[in-house]
C-alpha cells in the first residue's frame, strides 16, 4: 500500500489539491489496502479521483468500466492534459483503433484504460487482458449492475467474468445513488470477497427541494429566474422540447439554449462552453447531459418533465450548488405529465413479439440472412428505417435499446465527429513508399510534422487543414486517404455524424430468438414501482428531503426548508398571529390601523390577510373601525 505523504504528494502534483472532500480518502485507503469496496458518493463529490489517483500509486493498469461514452472521452482528454497515458475503448471504434489502443495498454504505460461494458466480455479485449498487469478494476455506475437499480443493463453482469483473469486486483464499485436491495446486489453480483462499503450522504445542507404543481410552467421559470437568479439547468425527456423550450424562454428574454445528442459535437460543446463561461443563464437538456460535467455554480436545476424515479431525480438535481451556496432542486409537474410518465414506461418496454419484429426488420432492412452478421456495421437512420416499415420511431428506438441491452446490436450515436488516422508503416519501408509514389509525399509529409503520435496512435486529424497546407481540395484529401489505406500504409477512419447499427452478434432466427421474457417482465415491474414511487413523492406533502433520505433508508429530521416545510411553518406562524391578535382583542378592543400599523405584528401584507379571515370565520368583527372578539 502506498504510504499517505505519496498520496497526498501525487494528489498534489497532478490535481493541484492539498485535501481530499467527503469520503474520498477513505476510498482510496480502502482500495489501496486491496479490498473490494463499494463506494457511495454524491453527484459531484469526485468519483473518478477514487480510482484515478490509486491507478497512479502502483505499478500496473486501472481498468475502469463506465457506460458513459462522453464521461470516458472527456475524462481522456483531462488526464492526458496532466500528463497521465490513459486510453479509451468505446463503441463505434474500428478493430484497427482498437487493437492499437490494447497494445499499447500492454507495452505503452497506459495507467488507465476506460472501457463500455458491452466491449468487456469481447475475445479480442480478454486476449489482452490476460496478458496486461492489472492493479485496479474500477466499476462506475455500478448501480446498471442491479435488476433492481433505476437503468439496469445486462452487459454490466459479464464484468465479474474478469476477476478469474486477475483475481489479486481489488473492484471499486462507484455510484451516486443506491437503495439497500441494489447495494446488496452490486457487491454479489461483482463477487465482493467481503462487504465493504463507504458512503458519504447525499443530504446537502444548501440544496432545497421545491415541488411545484403547475399548469403554466413558464410562467413559473420566469419567476424562478427572477427571485433566485444565477445559472441554471432545465431537464426536459425529448431533443425536440429542448429546441422548443430554450426559444420560448429567448421570446420572453430569458439567455437558454438546447442540448441534446441530436446536435453536431461543435454545436454540443459551444452551447456547453456558453453556459459553463455563464455567457447564458439556462441550459436546456436531456438527461444525459451532466455526466461528468463540472459547474459548481449552478444555482438551480429544474426537471420540466418528471424523472422515471426517485433515483434519476436525486443524481440529477445534484448537479446544484456543488460550490456550497443556497441552490434549489424544482420539480414541476400536472397532472397531465404523471399519466404521460405512466405511458412512457410502457412505451419504454414494448411487447416481445414487437421487439422481435424490429430485429427481423433490421436484418431485412440490411440483408443479413440467418446465421451471418456479426461484427457488419451500417448507417442506421431510425426516421427513414421507421417511415419504409410504418412504425413509430420511439416504439423502434426502445425496442432497440433492449435488443441493445440484450447483446444481439449495438447503437452507435455520433461516433465520429473527427477523422483518425494511424499510420502503421515503418519509417524505412514508408520512405521507400515515397519515393515510389511521390505525388504522395506532400501529405504523408503533412500527416508527420502536424500531428505528433500519428505514428504510434490513432491520432484526430482534419482533411480541410490539410487541403490548405497541400494545396489541394478537401475531396481530393480523402481519396488520397482512401488509396493510402488500400495500399496498406495507413489506417483511416473517416468523420461522421450519421448514427450506426453494429451487429453483434449472427442474425437469430426466430427459433432462437430470446430476451429472457421472465426477466424483461420483472425489470418492466422494477420500473413501473420505482414511476410510481416519484408520483407518490410529488403529490406528498411530508417533509421533501426526509422522504428522499428514507427511500434509501436514511432517517433523518424535517429539513425546515423545502416547500412542504416552509409552508407548514407559515400555516403555523399564521395560526400563531391570528392567536396573538385574537387575545390581543380579548382584552380591548382596537382601532384596525392599530393592527396595519404595528410591526410588532409584522408587516400590512402578513396581517391584514389574518384580521380579513378573523371576520370571514366571524371570531372577530369590525364596527365604526373598531376591531372586537364576536361575544
């Protein structure tokens, strides 16, 4: 174990701190000490730092598993920005890029190698790992492991699978939110040598929890933008009402715009940049904007439309006020979005007999007969797919997020924005191709100087800059890529937007099509309760925070500053005034003024209302200006 002055000392040196926050420490111990450990930690307490900073202690790779593919590229970009050799391995990257990144986790020094869950289980990555000196296997977003937690995906229970590989590496669970049936199930299911868990409470002295029932949701925004003030963060659950939502706060002068997958990665990351240099105050977004996202500002964030549970909600709402100031979590709802939640849990879990159309549909749709596939990629359009076979686009889209789930595809979302090139041909032998072909000189001479690691790596380039300095068109640079690649000199991997369908596996015939109906039956159920449960939550009126706390079984106090809280408390003071004023009265009359007036009272906007509903109940009654009990 590496003793606490390394610690500290390379906490220093490549994060800049001079203390860790929450329970970060204690994790960290923990995992050095090579126990499995299940750690608990808020939405922006430093999950990462948990298993970064121990993969930098030791000799060997940190493998972190995460389905998260923008947390995994921004975390890449972070650490190799400090100097740290990390790697990432993702869907939609081709074998070549792949198989270069492996190897150099063997032979290159990685420290770190993020990875998604589908790729784990894959031949071409255990051939590697066997052979890679693995000190850490880090696990984030453990609670997907759980049929029980709130996105539960199959592929998380083949990670256990790599502990009989490196059975010394210890397992470093990680999540934000966990009710006690899904802590439990992550420690079994990753095969935990013992129970070990650390957990810092999500209970956030400055964040309050407001619940609005509101019909003019606006209206409301405005408000909220007016009295709190400060950046903000909106949750909205289609790319359509992100668009539809930010111009309608632009009409009536409030700084929004829109965030969603949909979106080029330019436009994504100028948006982001506008709101992170608070150039604008909203951001309006789906849901998976904020993984691994650091704005410690934001003074409230509000979910527009209801999260599908109590657990999506906590992880959400606690991307406010990680600087420390008062910040606010506000649900709006009506009762129109509670039967609209309703119905997109069943929209979310289509019937099998659906969804195995949709697999026929696709293989069809591609000509894949029975018993081939695996491994064939397409340009999958989900529009022009649904519109050729009459079928509603959000219906295909679940359904392929099960067949996603399920192992048989994978759905790959913008999974190039820049090209990669990666030339694999040796020095020597590439001059020697020069020289033999010379009109390609001026590129693969480009290619060298402008972009170092091209020669060892899959390296991000950009045809259009290298039109300018070869003096040529953009077009005639990819065809010029394109023939480098026939001649086996290269590895190129051209920019695109367009989404891909990978078939994972042989097209099924309908004999040996299976989803395993009992369990998507039984996680269709988990997440029908865990709707229910939110509802039960927005229409309650105990304590916010306190219910919060208890559904993952935290006793805790009432807050006294959520809505239900603040209001109680003012029913009570109200009680309490009109009680002062009504004995006040019982021992002499007084003129109305005398109330209005006296600031013993409080102000003319508090009591008058009191005195008026005084009258109204006939306690007490009015003549000639002259306040008395009613006898």
């Amino acid at each position: 174990m590496a003793n606490k002055e390394k610690i500290y000392e390379i906490l220093k040196k490549y994060w800049g701190y001079d203390s860790f926050r929450y329970n970060q420490e204690a994790i960290i111990s923990s995992v050095l000490s090579n126990k499995d450990t299940l750690a608990l930690l808020p939405t922006g307490a430093g999950k990462s730092l948990c298993y970064q900073l121990p993969a930098l202690c030791r000799p060997g790779i940190c493998i972190v598993v995460s389905p998260l593919i923008a947390l995994m590229i921004d975390q890449e970009k972070s650490l190799k920005s400090k100097g740290i050799k990390v790697r990432a391995i993702y869907s939609g990257q081709s074998n070549q890029e792949i198989e270069i990144a492996l190897n150099n986790c063997i032979y290159g020094k990685v420290k770190i190698l993020y990875i998604s869950p589908e790729r784990v289980s894959s031949k071409l990555f255990i051939s590697y790992f066997e052979k890679m000196k693995v000190n850490l296997i880090a696990v984030d977003e453990a609670h997907c492991i759980s049929k029980w937690g709130y996105d539960f995906r199959p592929s998380f229970l083949n990670i256990a699978n790599l502990r009989q590989y490196h059975p010394q590496a210890p397992i470093l669970a990680l999540t934000a939110t966990a009710t006690q049936e899904v802590v439990d199930d992550i420690q079994e299911k990753l095969l935990f040598k013992e129970i070990n868990i650390l957990t810092s409470s999500f209970q956030r002295k400055n964040l309050s929890y407001t619940v609005f029932e509101e019909n003019d949701k606006i209206a409301r925004i405005k408000a909220i933008t007016e009295n709190v003030g400060g950046s903000g963060l909106i949750y909205v659950r289609s790319r359509k009402k992100t668009i539809e939502l930010s111009q309608k706060l632009q009409s009536i002068g409030i700084k929004a715009t829109p965030y969603h997958a949909g979106l080029t990665l330019a436009i994504r990351r100028y948006h982001q940049k506008q709101w992170q240099d608070d150039e604008i105050d909203i951001i309006v977004a789906t849901t998976a904007f904020g993984m691994g996202i650091d704005k410690n500002n934001v003074s409230y964030v509000i979910h527009y439309d209801l999260p599908e549970s109590i657990e999506a909600y906590v992880q959400e709402v606690g991307r406010a006020g990680r600087n420390g100031m008062k910040a606010y979590g506000i649900l709006l709802y009506n009762l129109k979005d509670i039967a609209s939640l309703r119905k997109t849990i069943e929209s979310n879990f289509p019937e099998k007999k659906y969804i195995q159309n949709i697999y026929n549909a696709l293989g069809n749709y591609y000509k894949i007969a029975s018993g081939t596939g695996q491994d064939l990629r397409f340009d999958f359009d989900i529009i022009t797919f649904s519109q050729s076979y009459n079928l509603d686009p959000y219906l295909v889209f679940s359904s392929m997020r099960t067949l996603q789930n399920s192992g048989l595809i994978e759905l790959v979302e913008n999974r190039n924005p820049l090209s990669k090139i990666f030339i694999h041909t040796e020095r020597e032998p590439l001059y020697q191709f020069m020289l033999e072909y010379p009109q390609y000189f001026p590129l693969l001479e480009a290619l060298r100087r402008n972009y170092s690691g091209i020669m060892t790596e899959f390296t991000q380039i950009d045809e259009k800059k290298l039109a300018k300095i070869c003096y040529d068109t953009e077009a005639n640079i990819y065809k010029s890529l394109k023939k480098l690649e026939k001649y086996t000199i290269l590895f190129y991997d051209p920019k695109s937007i367009q989404p891909q369908i990978i078939f994972t596996q042989n097209r099924l015939s309908n004999d040996t099509f299976e989803l395993s109906q009992e369990k998507y039956y039984e996680i269709k159920e988990t997440n029908k309760q865990k709707a229910e449960e939110l509802i039960r939550y927005v229409q309650s009126h105990e304590c916010r925070e306190r219910q919060l706390l208890k559904y993952f079984n935290i006793e805790s106090e009432k807050c006294n500053k959520c809505d239900v809280c603040i209001s109680k408390k003012q029913t009570e003071n109200k009680e309490s005034l009109a009680d002062k004023i009504y004995q006040e009265l019982l021992n002499s009359p007084q003129p109305l003024h005398y109330f209005a007036n006296n600031l013993t009272y409080g102000s003319k906007e508090v009591v008058v209302p009191i005195i008026r509903k005084l009258l109204d109940d006939e306690i007490i009654v009015l003549n000639d200006g002259i306040l008395s009990v009613n006898e």
